[in-house]
C-alpha cells in the first residue's frame, strides 16, 4: 500500500465537498423530468451526454441510468459515444408530456 505521509507527525487529509441535496433532487424521477427539458430544447433532440451531466450537476452514470430505461422502450437512439437523440415523432396536435 502507498504511504502517502510525506512525514510521519502530519498525515495527509483528502478532503471533498460534500454538496447536501434534499433526497428528491437526486431522484432519478427528478433528474429524468429535467433531462426530458434538455431534450425539449435540443436541437433536432440531439444531447451531448456530458453537457447534460454538466447541466443536471451528477455523475454521468446517473445519465446512463436514465438513457438506458428510454433506449429500452425505444424513445432515444444513441447517434455515437457521447450523443443520444430523441427518436419519437409525434403526429400534428400531440404534444411531449410528462408527470
């Protein structure tokens, strides 16, 4: 194992920031209501995935988490590595809602 003690009376501290959310801010229900905004807004309903991972303020894992549920149910296609696009059309009149 690595001594990262650079002398033995000091031993060094990793110290993080530790931001507190309230628990519904880092659901997945909440992250996916603000990913559909992004899409929204995407041109052509293309997103980069770590501009959205910027932007909603988590890991990209999290994003993950969400692409892959609506990749599964067919509602976005991945274009490449780090891009999805929305694929649904939606006829004259319907309008993308979600609760």
């Amino acid at each position: 194992m690595l001594d990262l003690n650079l002398d033995d009376d000091v031993p060094v501290v990793k110290k993080t920031l530790k931001v507190k959310r309230p628990r519904f801010d880092a659901s997945l229900v909440y992250l996916t209501r603000k990913f559909m905004d992004l899409v929204k807004r995407a041109p052509d309903g293309v997103l980069d995935l770590n501009d959205v991972a910027t932007a909603l303020g988590v890991q990209k894992r999290r994003v993950y988490d969400i692409t892959s549920v609506l990749d599964g149910i067919d509602l976005i296609q991945k274009r490449s590595k780090n891009h999805i696009q929305w694929v649904v059309k939606l006829s004259q009149g319907q309008i993308l809602t979600y609760q």
